[in-house]
C-alpha cells in the first residue's frame, strides 16, 4: 500500500516549487528549534544513520546532516526532492528517496534516528505511517514526530474559529494550485500578519499572547506566513489529533518513553523504539 494521498503529494511539489525556503538562516534555525528542543543530539556522531520521512524542502535536513555519517531524505513528490537536492547541495551525506513511507525504501532495523514532521497527518493511514518508521529503527532510536493537534490546549473560541477556517480549507483545496497561491496570499495580507503583529505589540507591552490566534506568526517573516497560509487553506488531507491519541499512535508502533513538548507547535514528541 502506498499510503498517499496522490493530489495531496502533487499540491506538496508544488508548493516546494512556489516556496523553496529561501529564508534567512537565522529565522528558519529559530523554526527549526521550536520542534528539535527536545532531540538528544547528544546520541549522534559521525556514524550515525537516519531518516527524514517527508523531507519537502529538505529545510530541516540542513542542521541534521552536519551532526551524522548519512541522512536519508525521502519524499514521495519528485518536485519536492528536486527542491531538496537544490537547498542541500553543499552537503555529501545525504541520500535521496523518492518513495511513500510504506515502500520499505532502507532496510528495517537499521536507521540510528529518524524525524516526521508536519507529514503523517497528510496521508491516509496515519497509523500504518508511524509503523513504517518504526520498522526502520534499531532498537532504542529516537524518533522525533510532529502531527496537528486539534486545538484540545485551547479555549472554546479557539477551537470555534478552527472550524470556520477549516470549512475554508474545504472550499479552496479543490482549486488549482495558482488560484489556491492567490487565495493564500490574500489570506496571509489580510489576516495573518496584522494578527500576528497585533499579537507582537500586545507582547511588547506586557500581555500574555498565549491563547492569541496566529501569535506564534509575531516574530516569523511574511514569507514563513505565505507558506503556511497555503499549507493552511491549500491541504485536501488533513488530520488532527489529541496528545492521547498520538501518544497510543506511537505505543502501538511499539515505541516507548514517549514525551511531548509543551512548547509550540502541537504536539511535537520525541520517543524511543522499544
């Protein structure tokens, strides 16, 4: 079983292609850190061997392959993988796999790590999606995930006003990729950044933005906005999840110490294979 969604993959090249990253180090190191905080690179050296299920960009795969012997990129859009290859060009160590994560692409038991972010609530099997990593690791390897949450840390309105953007996501995903582009971008104008600049004054001057919509956009650029406004508003699969249900996601993969952070984004947890 292939376990993706083929519009959804195809919607994913495109945006990589629209949106390749080509983003200061210093902010995208800054994203980069609000998911790999609670990663025990301490574990990693120079023979190390791990995957990135879902590469995309390979934006995260740049402050990894410095850290290991071999990264495995894998991404089951060609144009996506093309973008990665491009974005990773100064690295040698890295391998790339054009492949879904059930297609048994590396041999199972033989990855030292091994990270999915922000890729498994895309495809239709969520469950058969942790597994497949789970195959690959060697015993007791860390394995970082980051799925959506559904909002369950929230207060009511917050959850409320999911749902209407979520009907929104409904209505445009089904529109071409240069329309749903358009759509996204008017989006991030006229609705991300002035909440998240709100959100930034009120910071400034003493107000917790914690339950704020967008507050986590304050400091990111109008470019890091752009392309989750489409990811947002674009996706035609998207999942959500409780902590609960990712952590029995996770056991059921047969991964054990399961911890999540309480940090944004939701949920990102680090566990081991058992």
């Amino acid at each position: 079983m292939k376990n993706i969604d083929k519009k959804t993959v195809e919607d994913f090249g495109e945006e990589w292609s629209q949106y390749n990253q080509n983003i200061s180090e210093d902010e995208l190191k800054i994203a980069w850190n609000q998911y790999f905080e609670i990663f025990p690179f301490e574990e990693l050296n120079n023979e190390s061997e791990g995957f990135d299920m879902g590469c995309g960009s390979g934006r995260w795969a740049k402050f990894v392959a410095n850290d290991v012997k071999t990264l495995n990129c894998i991404d089951p859009s060609e144009k996506a993988l093309n973008i990665a290859k491009k974005n990773l060009t100064n690295f040698s160590n890295i391998k790339y796999f054009q492949a879904s994560v059930n297609d048994n692409m590396l041999k199972d038991n033989s990855q030292d790590f091994g990270y999915s972010l922000g890729v498994l609530h895309h495809i239709p099997d969520t469950q058969q999606g942790i597994n497949a990593c789970a195959k690959l690791l060697k015993k007791d390897a860390p394995f970082l995930l980051y799925c959506y949450y559904n909002f369950e840390n929230r207060p009511y309105f917050f959850r409320r006003l999911w749902l209407v953007t979520d009907q929104l996501r409904k209505i445009f995903s089904p529109l071409s990729f240069r329309k749903k582009v358009v759509i996204a971008s008017i989006m991030s104008y006229l609705i991300y950044f002035p909440i998240a600049r709100f959100a930034l004054i009120c910071e400034k001057i003493g107000i917790n933005v914690s339950n704020f919509p967008l507050a986590d956009y304050r400091k990111k650029s109008f470019y890091f906005m752009k392309t989750d406004a489409l990811d947002r508003f674009g996706t035609r699969l998207e999942k959500r999840f409780s902590k609960d249900e990712i952590r029995t996601m996770l056991k059921n993969a047969g991964f054990k110490n399961i911890v999540f952070s309480e940090s944004e984004p939701f949920w990102v947890s680090i566990s081991r294979k058992a």
